[in-house]
C-alpha cells in the first residue's frame, strides 16, 4: 500500500457521494484533514473482520470485496464494494468492529477517513441522519434477503445473485463466475454448470470475465423457481 498524508481531489470525492456531501462544512473539513489517498494492489486485505473500527473507506478506483469468515475458515462473499461507494463505516457506541474484511478484487485507490469525523457529525445533522438510516435500511433489507436465500436451489441462489450484480452493473456483468458463486455461496462448479443451462436458454451469455443479461423476464422467473424446464432440471 502507498499512502499520502492528504488529498487535493478529497473535496470532490465527498461532493460525489451522497452520504458524504451530507456533511457540514465544517466537518467536511475535519474529514479531509484526516483524510490519506491509499494504493492497493490486487489481494490486499484492507481491513480485517473484528479489528477494531477506526477508518472508513470511498473507493476511486478499482474494486473490494467484503467477506466473512467462519470459525471454520470458510469464507462467505458479502458483497462488492464499486467506485463512490463506502465501506467500513461502522456506528456503535461501545468500541465498534469491522463485521467483516475488505479485499481488493484488482488494484485499488482509495479515500481513508477517520471513522470519529463521520459520527461526530452525526448529532444535530438530520439530513446525514436520515442518509445513513436509509442507507442502513437498505443493507439490512438486503441481509434478511440473502438469509432468506440461503434456503433455496443453488439455481435459485445464483438467478437471484446474478440479479443482484445487474442492479450493481447493468446488463454487462463484468465478473467471472467464481465471483459469482463466491455471492451465491456454492461451488464453482455448479456455478459453471447452472450459468451454461442459462445460456442454453437463452437468458446468459458468458465469455471470458464477464456476463452478459439477455432475458431479465426469464432470470426473475428462474429467480422465483419457476419459468423455463432449464430451472427445473438445472
């Protein structure tokens, strides 16, 4: 990791994201004061999973990776962190954890900001309060969602996790489909296996490194366990 001591694009990082241009002035200027430009190379672990939180990170450029580990070792992918998106900001009164780790997924430029700027904030702020509700919300949603899943075919797992990366990206997923059975929790194997059922339908197309989307309609039915005899048997 290279890192500086400040940043002169800080100031147009904060305006470009949304929770973060919620800041008062003056706590805008405290989060650049603190604020260092991170480089990370591909595989770089930024923050572990119950260290203790002091940081939270924009990303710039590049990608990163969430994940968390069983007492087991076995590792389960959270989700995936894109350019003007947060991570690591964690809001707990008594000595708040990282809930997971951060991994770059290809080299990275980060923003890192001290978390204590972002709560200080917090009180009397109700237009940042109401950003980190909705925000917090909408993870929370997406957590019961995917504890919900865990009970599905893995068919049903991936449809609704290849959905999921068409929200993130569009309908050109650039992720391999390791990726994806990292998110839908199964073997790459049977990740292979149900992506070429899709294709043979005509919903996916793949290549090398990326997804291709070709019917939504079909993909919401294979994500409902229903639509084509390729969910049934897949």
């Amino acid at each position: 990791m290279n890192a500086g001591p400040s940043i002169a694009g800080a100031n147009d990082a904060i305006r470009a994201n949304e929770i973060l241009s919620s800041l008062r002035v003056s706590s805008k200027q405290k989060l650049v004061a603190g604020a260092t430009l991170q480089e990370w190379e591909r595989g770089a672990v930024i923050c572990h999973q119950d260290a203790a939180a002091v940081r939270f990170w924009l990303v710039l450029r590049g990608e990163v990776k969430l994940v968390k580990y069983a007492s087991n070792g076995a590792a389960l992918l959270i989700d995936l962190v894109l350019p003007n998106e947060l991570f690591g900001a964690v809001y707990c009164r008594d000595k708040p954890v990282y809930p997971c780790s951060a991994v770059t997924m290809k080299p990275s430029e980060l923003v890192a900001f001290r978390l204590k700027d972002l709560v200080a904030d917090l009180q009397g702020n109700p237009s940042l309060q109401s950003k980190l509700l909705a925000d917090t919300c909408c993870q929370l949603c997406h957590a019961q969602q995917m504890r919900g899943l865990w009970l599905e075919e893995a068919r049903v797992r991936i449809a609704h996790m290849l959905l999921y990366l068409h929200e993130k990206f569009g309908r050109l997923i650039p992720q391999t489909r390791a990726t994806l059975a990292e998110l839908a929790g199964t073997t790459v194997e049977t990740a292979l296996r149900i992506t070429k059922a899709l294709t043979r339908s005509g919903i996916l197309a793949t290549s090398r490194g990326r997804m291709e989307i070709l019917s939504l309609a079909g993909l919401r039915a294979c994500a409902q366990g229903s639509g084509s005899a390729l969910c049934a048997k897949s």
